[in-house]
C-alpha cells in the first residue's frame, strides 16, 4: 500500500494520542534533564561560571603537562599570577564567537567550529603577547596544549549536553508515543541530514534502522551509526528481518524512472513511504523531518533536469523591458518567476483576473522582485487598453501566455476560443510591431497539430499569422511561437482533477482506456520557453521535447495508488468517452512539416511555408465581423475552410468528421512510427498503443 506519512505524527500518517494526566506526572520523574527550564539569565550565568572552571582546569592542567608534574618556582608563580587574565580572554574571544547564547541540544558542526575558531584566536592573542610583554610570557607549550584542551573540554561538555538530551530530556515524549522503526532509501547528504533531524525530534517516535542505496561501496557501511543494508530492491526481505513498515526516499537527485521503480517496488510490498522534495526544490542543502512529503505525480513524470543556456538567456532578458500576458496562469506565473530572478529593467505583468494577478505580485514581492514588477489589470483583446501600456512601457520582449486552453469549454464557445487565441493574438502582435518590440513569442499547444478542437486550431491560425508578419517585418520584430504539451499541476488539468476526485472518494473519470498524452512540468517548460526566446531569429514554431507520452488510465491507477488505495477497489474508474475535439492522442508534427534540430537537444524547428500576410488579414477581419452572430457550427465551418488540417467536430453525427484529403487525414503514432513508446509510471497493462480501423481512422475504443 502507498499510505502516506505526514511528519506531525508518532508516526508519519498517525496523530499521536494527547499524554494522560498520569503520563504527566511521569514526565517529572524522568530524570536531571527533565526538570523544569531555567531562567535566561540564570542559565547565561550558569554557563560562563562553568566554562570559566573549565579553562581554569584545562590552564593548570597545562602546565603541569609541560613541565611533567613538576612546575618549577619560577612558572608556578606565573601560573598563580596571570590565570584571571588569560581566562578573561578566552572568555572574551567565546564571548563574540555566541558561544553563550546557543542552544546546547542543537550543537553541530557551525558550533565546533565556532568553538575552534575562538581557541584560535585566543592563543594567537597569547602568542602575541608573549613577545610584546616578556613578563607575561607564557611557554609557547603551555599556550598550545591548553587551547587545545580547551577547545576539546568544552566542545565535549556540549556533545555530551546533547547527547544527554536526546536520551534522556526527550524520554518524556517516548513515554506516550510508540517508536516505529523507519528506513531510508538514500544514504547521501539527504539522508544523513534526515537522521540527524529524526534524533532531534524524537517525539515523532520515528527510529531510523538501515539505511539502502544504489551505489554498492556504501553497503554494509555504516552513516550515523545507522548500516546500508543494500540496494533498495533488498528492502521486502529486510522489512521483515528488521521489522520496520515506513520508508522515506531520500534521493533528491534521483531520476524519475529510477523514483518510479522505487514506489512501484514499496507498492507491490505494501509498504509505506514519502519522500523528500526534488533538488531543484530544496532552498538549503540539507533535508529536514519537516520537508517530507508524499510521493507526487510529477515526482515520476517528472524527466532529468534541463540544461539551459542561461547566459544567453541572461543577455536578452537582464535590464530589459518585459511583459508577460496570462501573467496570472500556470504559465504566465511560472514564466514571471524565471524572467524576474535574470534582473529585467521591468516586468509587466498583465492579468484580467485580479485574485491571480495580486497573487503572483504578492509572491514576486515576498521573493525581493517588488522594485521591478508592475501589476497591469487588462484584457488583451482590449485593443485600446494594450496600446495604452505599449505607449506608456515600451516593452522590449513579450510573451504572450494569455488564451483560452480548455477544449470542451471552447468547442461550445468557438467565438471565444478565435476572438481570445486568434484575434486578440494578431492585435498583440501588430502593436508589437508598432511600437519596436524587439521578440514576442507567443504560447502555443500540440494540439495545434492537425487540430480536432475549436482550441488548437485557434492557435495554429495565430502560429500563421506569426510567421507570415515575420517574413514580412523579419528586420524589425522577431515574432517565434512554442508549442507543448499538457503541464502537469496547471489549473483544469487532469492530474488536478484526478486529486480532486481521489480525495471525495471517488470515482475517477477516463475519457477512453487507449487515450495517451504528452506531459511536462510547469518549471521544465517554462525554462524552454526562455531557451526558445533567446536562440528565436523570427518565424519560427518551435516544438519542446516532449519525452514518452502516458497513458492516462495507468496515470489514474498510479494516482489511486499514490493515495493509499487500490484502483477498481477501493475507488472505481469509469470510462466517460471522448468529448468533442478530444484525440486519442496528440500528434508531434503536421503530416507536411518537417523538424529540424536547433542548438538546444530539447527544442525542434517546425518548417511550415508561410501564408500570405494580406490574405490572413482579410481572411481574420471576415470571422472577426461574424463571431458575435454566427452559430458555434457556422463558425466551426469557417475555421475549417481556413485551416485545411482541421478536423471539426459537427453534431449532427456526433462524432469528428473525418476529411477525405491526405493533407488532413488524421494518422495516429503507430503510421508514423512502431508504435507509441508509453512511460512507465506504475503496475499494470503498458504500452497498449492506439487501435485503428481498416480505413485508416481513429478507433475511440468507447464502444
């Protein structure tokens, strides 16, 4: 089983019952380390008195060393006359160390070697001293042997202190709460750091007891006094030799598939576990109990990081001008915390949703960006109000996230999805124009790709009307789109309505068993989307590789599993059917486009022939007088008779009308290749690819 663990618990997933009054009373009787806290002050003066006795001891102590028990005259004098002053410096040089006002059951290596450092300086002060005063010259044997006892007596003094206090203090918390014996996947920094704030907090009742790991010179040696036992695919027959039920996978740099393999390994023997965030998500580099999570979705969908040209990027963003539409979206959010960290001149962040825009300002704001961020409310098909703010902020680059995205909503609204995604695109893009903006790269989708939906084929037309700008105006605008796929954790998306579902107990809806899609993470796609900006010479339609495409039944399945159930047990799946200007699947490439690779392995280069500007113009100012009267039918015809590729969904046969041309004959990925290569994410039926009919058409699979 998947549950999960949530670390506020005796043991992560379980809340710990509240301490009996006769528990209470116990916790009195536990020990020294149980009484109640002293004052500050008094404990200040606690700690200067003893440290005091300390290097009192340690300063004697040496010079009996030196002198083997046998202190001559001479030198015992000194060792009588000048012991307050030499005490009095080490303390001063503790003093400005903080070694008085630190909390002693967290001492640590930044402590040691604070402690180390204040030795130091005292007993250079002490060397230096001896030569400038030859009546306080210490031996130069007695200087070193005490700092060097002094250094080990007190760091000792507060190892033991929080030794005693893990043991001991903390016993009181053991007391009401079982301890459960955990394991760690990950014998690393990660998982090194995680024992140490497990033993911090032993109320949790979490003890760590093996440690596994990939890397086989770590087996069988020991990290915190805690054994590697092996790989992690030893855990089952370990689980039951050491009796633990819980793991936490402490792999923040691990790949996904290696994650996936991981999970689907403690799924198949029904053991617990979380993990810790990903590495591009730790803002420290240590791990602590409070960071562990539950497994995601995207943790293994997720793909190895991304290699950006970051100074290229840099060089087109740093001090410049730059808007972002839609700044209040999945997108537009994401792409307005990566262009802020590259230190632009000003972001322009442009939303007509005035909740999603104050929140992207208010975290830019908490992020240190306030000074370079303006919050712009403002439709972009608002003409008047876009040319207001070219004409007062004279942006340098735009990207332009704002459109209508979801495919069922617009197929019922197709004026919408032309006059948000088509039309409001091509004002941007002549405003741009006008006003010398040097790129504007505008958000597309892969299901522009010989479209099914009012949604995609709205966007291509915009993709058109980009490059055929470009060629004309190529000198003075660099007009570039970028298509991708479906992200994960955007708003509407399936993963988010999957979440949703699980969580009221069920069911979960599937449009069809062989329905596959392409899926990226907001930063991976976003991060692209710069790296496309920055090598963009104008005209282009980019593609971001997409990796595998998933299969969606077996994402629903995994998503069940990740939350503890069992799929068709313990929440049902039902198969709702495709919906209008739904694919199977999302094809990479229109059947008479070519790829081509550019300087970066994870972006193409579609080669598309330009339509004629003029033609375009007339042709957009024709639908743009008929959206307001015509029926969604009507004008879902003319989208067809512009766009040639599209395939609309009409509703007097309820199904996709499938056109007789080649050129918009729709092909599924097993022409185009042997079959889709599906990513694994879980257990179950893998690789199942898309069936077709002896015609060559699509085959739902609903019937």
């Amino acid at each position: 089983m998947g549950t999960i663990l949530i670390p506020d618990g005796p043991i992560l997933g379980q809340r710990r019952k509240p301490p009996t009054p006769e528990q209470k009373d116990l916790h009195s009787a536990v020990g020294p380390f149980g009484a109640r806290p002293i004052g500050k002050l008094a404990r200040r003066v606690g700690l200067i008195l003893l440290f005091a006795v300390v290097l009192g001891l340690c300063y004697w102590a040496a010079y009996q060393i030196r002198f083997d028990f046998d202190v001559p005259q001479e030198y015992q004098v000194q060792l009588e006359n000048y012991w307050h002053w030499v005490i009095l410096l080490q303390m001063s040089c503790l003093f400005i160390a903080g070694q008085f006002s630190g909390i002693y059951r967290y001492f640590s290596i930044p402590d040691m070697q604070r402690l180390a450092y204040a030795m130091f300086v005292s007993g250079t002060a002490l060397y230096v001293i001896r030569f400038v005063d030859l009546a306080f010259s210490l031996p130069r044997g007695v200087i070193l042997v005490q700092c060097m006892m002094s250094f080990l007596a007190l760091g000792g003094i507060r190892t033991v202190w929080r030794l005693a206090y893990e043991r001991y203090y903390s016993s009181k918390d053991r007391v009401y709460s079982q301890e459960r014996a955990v394991a760690i996947v990950g014998a690393g920094d990660a998982g090194a750091s995680l024992v140490g704030d497990l033993r911090a907090h032993p109320r949790l009742g979490l003890q760590p007891v093996a440690f596994f790991d990939d890397d086989p010179q770590k087996w069988h040696a020991y990290v915190h006094g805690i054994r590697v036992a092996g790989p992690p695919e030893s855990i089952p027959v370990a689980g039951r030799k050491l009796g633990f039920e819980e793991v936490i996978i402490a792999m923040p740099s691990a790949a996904p598939k290696r994650l996936a393999e991981i999970v689907n390994l403690l799924q198949r023997s029904r053991i617990k576990y979380v993990t810790v965030p990903g590495i591009d998500q730790l803002t420290a580099g240590s791990v602590s109990i409070s960071q562990v999570r539950p497994v995601r979705i995207e943790d293994l969908l997720g793909r190895d990081p991304t290699n950006l040209q970051l100074d290229k990027i840099q060089d087109v963003l740093r001090g410049r001008v730059v808007m972002v539409t839609g700044a209040g979206g999945s997108i537009g959010s994401e792409l307005c915390r990566q262009i802020a960290a590259f230190g632009p001149a000003r972001l322009l962040l442009v939303e007509q949703c005035e909740v999603q825009l104050f929140q992207i300002e208010q975290e830019l704001i908490r992020f240190g960006h306030g000074g370079s961020i303006e919050a712009l409310i403002a439709d972009v098909t608002d003409q008047p109000r876009m040319k207001g703010i070219l004409t007062q902020h004279r942006p340098a680059i735009v990207f332009h996230a704002a459109a209508h995205k979801h495919v069922f909503m617009m197929e019922l609204q197709p004026g919408e999805a032309l006059k948000n995604n088509t039309l409001a695109t091509v004002t941007l893009a002549d405003l741009a124009l006008e006003y010398g903006v040097e790129r504007f790269l505008m958000i597309s989708t892969d299901k522009a790709v010989n479209p099914t939906s009012v949604m995609g084929a709205s966007k291509r037309l915009a993709e058109l009307y980009l490059q055929a700008l470009s060629q004309q105006h190529s000198h003075r605008t660099r007009f570039v789109a970028v298509r991708f796929g479906n992200v994960l954790g955007s708003s509407g998306s399936v993963v988010t309505i999957f979440e949703r579902q699980i969580a009221e107990g069920g069911p979960v809806t599937v449009t069809d068993p062989e329905v596959v899609r392409y899926f990226m993470t907001v930063p991976e796609a976003v991060g692209l989307v710069l790296q496309s900006c920055a090598q963009g010479t104008g005209g282009e339609v980019f593609i971001l590789d997409l990796g595998k495409p998933v299969k969606i039944l077996e994402l629903a399945r995994q998503m069940i599993r990740l939350s503890g159930f069992e799929p068709d047990r313990d929440i049902k799946i039902e198969f709702v059917g495709l919906r209008p200007g739904e694919k199977l699947f999302e094809e990479l490439k229109h059947l008479q486009a070519n790829c081509t690779d550019t300087a970066h392995p994870r972006i193409k280069r579609l080669i598309t022939p330009p339509k004629p500007l003029e033609k375009l113009r007339a042709e957009f100012a024709r639908v743009g007088g008929e959206i307001q009267t015509a029926t969604p039918e009507s004008l879902r015809s003319m989208l067809a008779a512009l766009l040639p590729e599209y395939t609309p969904y009409l509703p007097q046969n309820s199904r996709t009308v499938e056109k007789g041309s080649p050129k918009s004959e729709v092909r599924s990925p097993r022409e185009t290749r042997n079959g889709p290569e599906l990513i694994e994410i879980g257990e179950g039926e893998q690789g199942k690819t898309v069936g077709l009919l002896e015609d060559g058409k699509t085959s739902s699979g609903a019937n």
